[in-house]
C-alpha cells in the first residue's frame, strides 16, 4: 500500500484535500481513486497530469462518479495561479 493511503487509513478524515497526479510508481491515479474511496476520505482532491486531455477527462469524470468532491484538474506544469484558483 503507497504511504499517502497508510496516512489515510490511519488518520480517516483528518486530511481535507489532496492533490493527486495520475502517473505514480507503483499505483496509477485511477488505482488510486479507488482504494481512495475505500478509506473514507471526504476531502477534496485536485488531480495533476501531465495526461492527454482525454485521459484527464476520464479521470475528472471517475472522480465525480466516485463522489469525490472534485476541486478540479490541472495539466503540468502547475502554475501558482491556477492551484491557488482551485484551493
């Protein structure tokens, strides 16, 4: 299990949001929406990719049916602007 869903499992809802990219080692973005969703998390996340535009609106569209509260998603390189506009 990567570190940020021990965290999470440990801690529950202690964190409010995450920022999460699709491409990881070891768990891909989508993997890790689903065992995401396992621990409880009712945060909000923010998803970073440096993904095609189409990948990127399966993974906005994933989220949402997953009932995430979606902040938004953001092509890399992340600009200060466009996270602060999220958040």
């Amino acid at each position: 299990m990567p570190p940020a869903l021990e965290k999470l499992a440990a801690r529950g809802a202690a964190f409010d949001l995450i920022l999460m990219d699709l491409h990881m080692p070891g768990m891909d973005g989508f993997q890790f929406k689903e065992a995401l969703g396992k621990t409880g998390f009712n945060g909000s996340l923010i998803i970073l990719s440096g993904q095609d535009a189409e990948v990127m609106k399966a993974a906005t569209l994933i989220a949402k049916l997953r009932r995430f509260t979606l902040l938004g998603a953001v092509a890399k390189p992340v600009g200060q602007q466009a996270l602060a506009a999220l958040i």
